[in-house]
C-alpha cells in the first residue's frame, strides 16, 4: 500500500517537473524570438538586399535597351524635354532656395529655433506582398542612405503632385520597411487645409479608410477638403497633402464628435497604393548639410 | 556541396519569389525547394531550409513575423511522408504533389497574415487554388531543373531518393 502512494507521489513530481520544464522552455522560447526577432529581420534583409538590388539592375537594363529601340529623332526630342524640365526646377529651386535663406535669417532675427530640413532620398519597391499590399512595404534604402525611422514617404500621383504615401517603421543598412497611411502602424499629425485645425490621422480597423481624430469641435470641415501633414513631428515636412474628407452623406456634416471632446473626420487617401513603384523618403538633413 | 547547393538554390528561390511578389504574383516556390531538399537530401536538409528560408522571404516582403515557417514545416513533412508512404515513380502522378505544396506551403500564413478575416481566406484559398493548378503543371518542370544541377554536381537525385529508401527497408 505504502509502495502505491509512494509510487503514486513520484509520478506527481515527475508530471509537475515536465510541466515545469515545458513552461520554462515555451517562456525561454518566447523571450529568444521577442529578443531576436528585430535582429533577425535586419540581417534577413541586409543579407538578402545586393541579391533583391540585381532585380532593379535587370528591369534597368532591360527599360534602357527598350528605349534604345526608338528612333533617335524621338529620343533626341525626349532628351530636350527632360533638359528643359531640369531648367524649370532649377530655376524653382534657386526661388526656393532665396527663400529658405531669408527665412533663416528671419529665425535668427526673431530668436526661434532653425526651421528642421530635409532632403529627399529616392527609393525602389523591393518587397511586397498580398496580405499586406495596401498596408506595408519594403525599399532599398536605409540608414547608411539616410533613413531614418518616422521619415515621412511620398509619391507623385497622377498628375505629378507629391502625396503622402506612409513612414518608416523598421530599418537597416540597406532596406526600411514602410506602413503606409492604409496601416494601423502609421501615425501622422496633420491639418485641415480650410481651417488648419490640427489632429491625429490613424487607422483604427485594418482593411478601413483612415480617420483624423482630436480636432477641435468648432472646426469648418466640409467634404473633400484636403488634409495635409501639420509638420508638427520634426520628421515630417508640413504639407504635404495626405488625403481628402470624406462625406457621411446628403445634409449631414462630415465630422462626428466623439464624448463632446473632439470631432473626427474619415478621410480618403489620395495615394493610388495599388501602384506605386518608385517613392521618395524625405530624410532629415544633418547640421553639416543646412 | 548538398549545403552548398541548397543555399544558392534557396537565395535564387527567395529573389525571384520576392521580384514576384512585389509585381503581385504569388507563386510559392521555396515550399517547392524544401520539399525537394528534404525528399532527396532527408530531413535534416528539409527541416534545416525551413528556417532560413521563412525568415529570408517574409522579412524582405515587410512582414512583421515570419509565419512562413508553419507552411514550409508541413511541406518538409509532407516529402517525408511522401518518400516513406506513397508507391509510385510515375512522372504524372508528381503533379499531385505539385498541387498540394502550393496550397500547404502557402496557405496557412496567408490566413494568418490576413487575420483570419473572412475576405482574406477566400483571397488567400483562391490563391492557392490558381496556384495549385500551376504547380501540378510546373512541378515536374522544377523537380527536372533541380535534379540536372543535382546531376551535374554528382549529387542524389529524386529518383534515386526512392530506390534509397527501398534499399533501406530490404
């Protein structure tokens, strides 16, 4: 009898200890991969990016061998249009640039802290998947680029005006990873272009348009007005046209007033996600740069 | 040299499956690969491939988590079983397992990717329906591929993998 519960009592033990293990091990594991996986997902893409950048050389090579096919008078003619749009913005930029200065020497004068600068950094889509298509992406830059975590990212649309199209939200030496203004993972501060009231552009259920929260009640918010970034993050140049309020139909005002505390909008974004190919990252400029 | 061509035929495998997916065409070829490697090479090869092939191809396609491993463990195990049970050297009959690894070694973390929402599970069925087809068609394609550089290498190759393990059992 006496044996029994002895026996009895060793199986116990042994039961607890495997529970005790197996607890440990899955809590062990846990931590490893918590630990691990921004590291891991670094090196995977470092390792992975001069092999991903050869697709870029090859659809290079292969648009410069399809514009070789043209006659020379079309190429010829394409050549002095480029020529003349560089003219034009440098032009536009020499204007700009009279008035960064001025406004400098403006900050200075009024004791204010330099304005932050930017400068844009040119990306390929290199990575892209179905689940997340609308949500996320990956491009081949990264922090020995410049890039930097919370850049804003834009695109031109149709008719070549820059749109917002997402920011940074993971990096390493040569690739980031971007969730776009369709992601729960991006944030921005931004203003109604009619009343410049400010607020927080978010997506609050994966797969739904973004909504603009914490605007002040009173505001003027009437549809299809443009949202703009407010540039109140210092990684975020402002205005920078992010989307267009949406209307909640006939005779009804587009905002919705959440616990008499903040009016929320739904807006549209004006980026075409489906397509985009090619982005620009707007990169903070160093001291030495301005 | 098996480790050797596994990694370049894993690199290959990832670039071209991620230029794909970043072009919007998702056809699963690493599930392919692994099976391969574990068919041919056993499953230590198979189930070595898992890792470094989920990690290298979800998180160059911006995936926070690499989910591919569930697919790619059933693929490896799904050779396995391949290997020891089913009696049949028929080149036909290898569109079989070119339906099915497409479907088990993509399926499941396109569910998990799209959080199980109802739209994402029939994006993602239909998905690795189309490419369920593709594969029964091209799987003897790529087993042809694998097996010429396997070949030329003086490795094993997937015929020889069966008469292997018959010769194990006598």
């Amino acid at each position: 009898m006496n044996f029994d519960v002895d026996n009895e009592n060793l199986k116990g033990k042994k039961i607890y200890r495997i529970l005790l293990f197996s607890f440990i091990g899955v809590i062990l594991i846990a931590a490893v991969y918590v630990s691990l996986r921004r590291t891991a997902a670094r090196f995977s893409r470092d390792f992975m990016s001069p092999f991903l950048r050869i697709v870029t050389l090859t659809e290079d090579t292969a648009f410069f061998a399809a514009q070789l096919s043209k006659p020379k008078k079309q190429l010829a003619l394409e050549v002095q249009n480029l020529q003349n749009r560089v003219l034009l913005l440098e032009s536009k930029n020499h204007v700009l640039k009279n008035l960064e200065d001025e406004n400098k020497v403006l900050r200075a004068l009024l004791k204010l802290p330099p304005a932050p600068g930017f400068q844009p950094v040119t990306a390929e889509i290199s990575g892209r998947t179905a689940p997340f298509w609308r949500e996320r992406f990956v491009i081949n830059r990264g922090w020995s680029d410049g890039v930097g975590v919370g850049n804003a990212v834009v695109t031109p649309d149709q008719v070549g005006n820059i749109v917002l199209v997402g920011r940074v939200i993971e990096i390493s030496a040569g690739s980031a990873v971007v969730a776009t203004v369709f992601s729960g993972d991006c944030r921005v501060s931004v203003k109604v272009e009619t009343d410049s009231s400010t607020g927080g552009m978010e997506v609050l259920k994966e797969k739904a348009l973004p909504v603009v929260r914490y605007l002040p009640i009173g505001g003027d918010y009437q549809p299809n007005t443009r949202v703009l970034t407010s540039g109140i993050a210092d990684d975020t140049p402002a205005g920078i046209p992010v989307g267009i309020v949406v209307s909640r139909g006939k005779d009804v005002p587009p905002a919705v007033i959440r616990d008499q505390l903040y009016a929320e909008l739904t807006i549209a974004p004006l980026i075409r996600i489906d397509t985009v190919r090619t982005v620009i990252v707007f990169t903070k400029k160093k001291e030495t740069d301005q | 040299m098996r480790f050797t061509f596994l990694f370049v035929c894993l690199i290959i495998a990832v670039v071209i499956q991620t230029a794909l997916r970043a072009i919007g065409i998702n056809f699963p070829l690493l599930p392919i690969l692994i099976f391969y490697a574990a068919y041919v090479y056993g499953p230590l090869f198979g189930f070595g491939l898992v890792l470094p092939a989920a990690f290298l191809l979800d998180f160059n396609g911006g995936w926070s988590h690499p989910w591919s491993i569930i697919g790619f463990l059933l693929a490896a195990a799904f050779a396995i079983f391949w290997l020891y049970r089913i009696e049949s050297d028929s080149l036909i009959f290898l569109a079989v397992p070119g339906f099915l690894l497409p479907v088990i070694g993509d399926l499941p973390q396109n569910i998990i990717a799209g959080d199980f929402s109802f739209s994402g599970i029939l994006e993602s069925c239909a998905d690795a329906l189309a490419n369920g087809i593709l594969g029964a068609v091209t799987f003897p394609f790529w087993i042809i591929v694998l097996d010429f550089f396997s070949k030329k290498l003086g490795l094993c190759t997937y015929g020889e993998a069966k008469e292997r393990v018959k010769k194990e059992k006598i």
